[in-house]
C-alpha cells in the first residue's frame, strides 16, 4: 500500500496543532486542529478514489451492446436491461446506481418504491459540484467524477422512506426518454 505523503503530513501538523491547544487550553488552536484533521480525512478519501479511478481500475460494468436486429436485448436477473453505462443500469423494473457506496458498492431501487423524479438543471443547489455524498442528508449522490459537466441532474424522491437519490448518466436525453415512457418523471426543468 502507497502512502499519500501530503494527507499525512497534513495530519500531523492537525495533530500537534490539537496537541497544543489541548495542552494550552486553547479553544481556537482545539477547533483549528480538529478542522486541518478533517482536511486530512477528506484528502485522503479523495486519493483513495483518485488511484482506484486512475491506477489501478475498479470494475465497471461495461455497457450493454445493442442487440443485433432481431435479437432480444441483454437481461438482468429476468428483467429486459433498458439502459447502461458506467454510473446507473436501468431494466424494466429497477434503477442501480454502480458507485453508490463508499466502497463503490451498488444500490438497486425498484421502480414501485419511487414517487417520483425530477430533471432538475445543474447548479449548486441541485449536486453540480457534489461529486459523491450528501450535503443536506436528504439525498444522496452515488460517485459522479464528472457531474458537474453533465447537463442534467436527476433527482429520485422515494415513497416516504430513506434517503432520496441525486444521480446523473452519460446520456441523459436517452434516459430521460425511459424514465419519461414508465411515467416516473415528476417534473423537468428545460435544459439549455
């Protein structure tokens, strides 16, 4: 395993300057300590996902090839495959979103549990810039390294339960279209 110099480093001088202010009975240098610690952690995690992105590949589905003319499209556990790429699949019946988790776990919601989504434009309000986590602890966004380049930010409200999803896809007009077709869209706001 490779130590991430900068991370460490940083999370020494959090260390001693927490140190000092636990000895000096200093609040600002417990509070600054305790925030360059937190910077450390963060650093961390994002090495952590840096290399697992760039070095050393995590498996990613691949996408699903159009079936040739004729042929019936790939299935999922007995369900038709609509869609795929390397952040969601969509059959039939469900959505799984591949890098939901912290350790790029996925989370498959049935399509009876939502009540609704919304196509929302990105902004800061809507997860532009979140590339994984919550920042309202209502919804969740599954890892999205480029989500702020893409062009539409889906928004899945459950049925009264758990945390809503934020997500986005590689082809948003595609799956848009799908959603649209299983009558899942509650609102959308035009893009461009």
């Amino acid at each position: 395993m490779r130590v991430f110099l900068p991370g460490l480093l940083i999370e020494l001088t959090g260390i001693f300057v927490l140190a000092f202010g636990l000895l000096n009975d200093r609040s600002s240098f417990i509070v600054a300590g305790i925030v360059i610690l937190v910077l450390a952690i963060a650093m961390h995690i994002h090495e952590f996902f840096r290399k697992d992105l760039h070095g050393s590949p995590a498996p990613v589905p691949e996408p699903v090839p159009e079936p040739a003319h004729g042929a019936s499209p790939e299935s999922v556990a007995g369900s038709q495959v609509l869609y795929t790429d390397g952040l969601v699949r969509i059959t039939g019946d469900s959505i799984t979103f591949l890098n939901y988790s912290l350790f790029r776990r996925s989370r498959t919601i049935v399509f009876a549990d939502v009540d609704r989504i919304d196509v929302k434009k990105p902004g800061i309000g809507t997860g532009k810039y979140r590339i994984w986590g919550s920042g309202d602890l209502r919804t969740w966004f599954p890892l999205d390294m480029k989500r702020s380049s893409r062009d539409r930010i889906f928004h899945l409200r459950l049925n009264g339960r758990g945390m809503h999803v934020g997500f986005t896809v590689e082809n948003s007009g595609e799956v848009t279209g799908i959603l649209r077709k299983k009558g899942l869209i509650g609102s959308e706001e035009p893009i461009g």
